[in-house]
C-alpha cells in the first residue's frame, strides 16, 4: 500500500500520456489522473481530429514558440520529424494535411487508444478518479496528497497543464499550489478591439500581415462583432496585452505604390466612378470591407474624379497599417492554451527538472511558454516529456520501443 514507485506521472493529457508511454518497463511507474478517462483535452484538440505536428523546418518551428531559446534543445531532441517517425513506427498512420499531420483516422481517439495501448504494454498502472492536491517533499522521497491517500515516488512528472478549458481537468490549481508560477493568462485566444468600425464585419474573414514591435504575422483574420479571431489573431494573443497597439495590413502582398498606380489607372478610365466601387474592383476585397473603410474616412461618395490626394494616402494607410488597439483578450476559460505556468527559469531545459529540486520534471502545457496553432503545442508536449523520459530512462538516445 505504501510503496515508493520510481516515478509518478502526474496527469494523463498528451504530455503525461507520452512521458507514461516511453518510461522503460523496468521502471515502476504509475500514472495519477483526476478524471475518468486520460486525454480529455486530447480529445479535442484539431476540432476532434488531433493536429498531432506539422512539417515546419525545426529552425523555423522553434520561433513558432513565445521562449524559443528555451525551447530549441527541447525540439532539436525530439523535433516533427521524429514526432511523426515515432507515431509511424508504432502503428499510428497519419496524413499530412497542407503541412499539419493528423492521425489517418483524422480522429482524436485514435490517438488515446494509441498511448492507452502502450501503456498497457509497458505494464505502468493507472489510478482515475483522482485528484493530487499537494505534493510534500521529504528528503528521499515525495508524497502527493490524493483526496483520501497518499502516493510516494522518487521522481514525479509534472504534467497537469495549464488552467484553460478547465472541464477537461486542467484547472492549474496544484501548480499554482505547489510551485512558483508565472500568471495564468489566455493564449491562442480571441481578441477584443476598442475601435468599432468593423462591427458589421461579423463572419468575414481576409488574410492579413499584422505587425506587433518587431514580430510580423501572416494568416486568416475572422471579424467577430468588437472582437476579432481566425488563426493570425490566436497566434498575436500570445504576445499581446490590454491597451497594446497593433498594425494590420490588409492587402499583404501589393505595395502602397502599386495600389496607387491600379487606382490613378481606373481614374483614368473611370473618373466619374465611385472610389469605393473602383476600389473594390482592383484591389479585390470584400465590399463590405472597402464601404467600411470608405465610411470611416467619409469617403463613401466621392468620385475618382473628386478624390484628393491626401485622401487616397488616408485610404491606403488604413488599409495596409491599419493601427488597432487591444481591449481585452478573451477569457483564460475558452482560450486555446494557458500562458503561464512553472517558470521556464526554474527549469533545466536538459532534462525538464526544476533547477531546485531534480527529483521533479515538469512537462506539456504546465510549463510557462506556448506555441503557435497548427501542432506546435501537442509537439511541445511530447518533445519535453520526451526529455524527461530520455533522463529518467538513464540517457538513451531513442524512445524505448
Ligand atoms: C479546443 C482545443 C483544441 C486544441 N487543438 C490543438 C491541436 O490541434 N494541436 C495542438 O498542438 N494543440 C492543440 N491544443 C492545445 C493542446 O491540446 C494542449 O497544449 C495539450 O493538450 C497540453 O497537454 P498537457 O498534457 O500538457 O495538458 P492537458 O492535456 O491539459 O492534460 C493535463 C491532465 O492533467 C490532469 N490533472 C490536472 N490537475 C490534476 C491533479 N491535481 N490531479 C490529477 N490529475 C490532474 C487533467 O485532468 C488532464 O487530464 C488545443 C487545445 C484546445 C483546448
């Protein structure tokens, strides 16, 4: 009843379902999940059907992250490649969609049942229903206080995410409990703007280039009633706080002068046409979008005959630097992932110990950093536990089979 396992995997989401997976058999392990089920949020992720990786060069991935110094070594030790090598070889098949890799099942419960088989067959056990709420640390062990018992290990993974999507157990009260954390905060979130021009832009989408100090993002941009979404504005909530500014540039890929040029041209041709409707026909935008533009700068009737310079450069600087200041971000309880968490600088990036004390490894979404969308926080996952699992393994080289 009182035994002393070797290892303790705390929380069974991706990154406790790896780390429990790879642990060699000769290990005593055990794994310890509140719920009833591991991987809950697993479940979930990629819209039910588990963006596992994708196909970035490693150089190019390790900046998808908010601490990619801290991260490089984590993803060089177990980059995509190996992501998807490791998956392959065990049986678990996948596609490659536009660069993202899934499970061919394109079922997020392919997956579960892929780590559930495997740990089975290391033969590490598994406690549900229960929920750690402290962890004590004697001198040669450590004992995580269960609701009605004590576990003891001599190591222990940290691995009960961050404090997002809190129904799928991931609440981040032990951390927050246990350890000194940096503040829980929503990522990969929606973003509320304080200008009220695109209201009325509600479901349209147009892919965009935002600037944020000296970051640039490129992506689809979704209007949502005062809030904006889409992939590039979950990817900017990762940097961004309440009353920052950022640049949006709506038409990427032309220059202000060539955008100049099409107009003076349809000028030309077309003098007594309405600016708006000659903008809309060269610079192929939506028309709701251009009139909110024109609306804005109470350019709505004039011609191109009419149309004075300055008020053109006015038209193009909202169009292609198009300044936005950030409201608020959208609620920690629905973003994506949880910024926040067990402190990068607390952590050996070797191994994921905490530098104070190595008998504990902290792993996944409970440490402080977050990717980008698109695999980068699933690869996060199983690239640190891997780490762990490496040391705790004695430094073999390879996932053991
Ligand atoms: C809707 C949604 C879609 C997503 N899609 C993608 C995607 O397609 N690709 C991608 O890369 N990322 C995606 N993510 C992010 C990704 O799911 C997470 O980053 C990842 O699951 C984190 O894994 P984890 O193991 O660190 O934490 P979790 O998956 O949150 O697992 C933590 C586990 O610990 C357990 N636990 C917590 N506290 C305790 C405790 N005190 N005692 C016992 N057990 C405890 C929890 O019940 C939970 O099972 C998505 C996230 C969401 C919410």
């Amino acid at each position: 009843m009182n035994q002393i396992y070797d290892v303790i995997v705390l929380g069974l989401g991706a990154a406790g379902l790896f780390a429990l997976a790879n642990l060699d058999k000769g290990i005593n392990a055990l794994g310890i999940e509140k719920n009833a089920a591991v991987g809950r949020k697993l479940l979930l992720t990629g819209g039910g059907r588990c963006n596992l990786t994708n196909t970035d060069n490693v150089k190019e991935m390790v900046k998808a992250y908010t601490d990619p110094s801290f991260v490089r070594p984590i993803i060089y030790g177990f980059n995509n490649l190996k992501t998807i090598d490791y998956f392959a070889q065990n049986g678990l098949e996948l596609v490659d969609q536009n660069g993202k890799i899934y499970p061919k099942t394109e079922r997020s419960s392919t997956v579960v049942s892929f780590f559930r088989a495997r740990i089975a067959k290391k033969g590490h056990r598994i406690v549900y229903n229960e929920t750690i709420h402290d962890i004590m640390r004697d001198e040669d062990h450590l004992t995580l206080v269960g609701s009605d018992r004590k576990y003891k290990c001599r190591s222990l993974i940290v691995a009960t995410g961050g404090a997002s999507y809190p129904q799928t157990g991931s609440d981040g009260a032990l951390i927050s409990k246990c350890f000194e954390i940096a503040k829980f905060e929503a990522g990969l979130c929606s973003i509320n703007i304080s200008e009220e021009k695109f209201v009325k832009l509600n479901g349209l989408t147009i892919d965009v280039m935002i600037k944020y100090q000296k970051r640039s993002f490129f992506g689809s941009l979704l209007f949502a009633g005062s809030a904006l979404t889409g992939p590039v504005i979950m990817n900017l909530s990762n940097y961004v706080q309440s009353n920052d500014y950022f640049s949006v540039d709506f038409l990427p890929n032309i220059s202000n002068e060539a955008i100049k040029a099409l107009l003076l041209e349809k000028t030309m041709q077309h003098p007594k046409r309405r600016f708006k409707t000659a903008a809309h026909e060269v610079l192929n935008l939506p028309d709701s979008f251009i009139n909110a533009l024109c609306n804005q700068l109470d350019l709505l009737d004039v011609t191109l005959a009419n149309l004075k310079s300055k008020d053109l450069n006015k038209f193009i600087d909202a169009l292609k630097a198009c300044k936005l200041k950030v409201k608020s971000k959208g609620a920690l309880s629905k973003a994506t992932v949880t910024i926040g968490g067990i402190k990068t600088t607390d952590i050996d990036n070797k191994t994921m110990q905490l530098k104070a004390d190595d008998r504990v490894y902290v792993v996944g979404e409970a440490v402080e950093l977050v990717g980008a969308c698109g695999g980068y926080n699933l690869q996060f996952a199983f690239s640190s536990a891997f780490r762990a699992v490496e040391h705790l393994n004695g430094e073999k080289k390879v996932v053991s089979k």
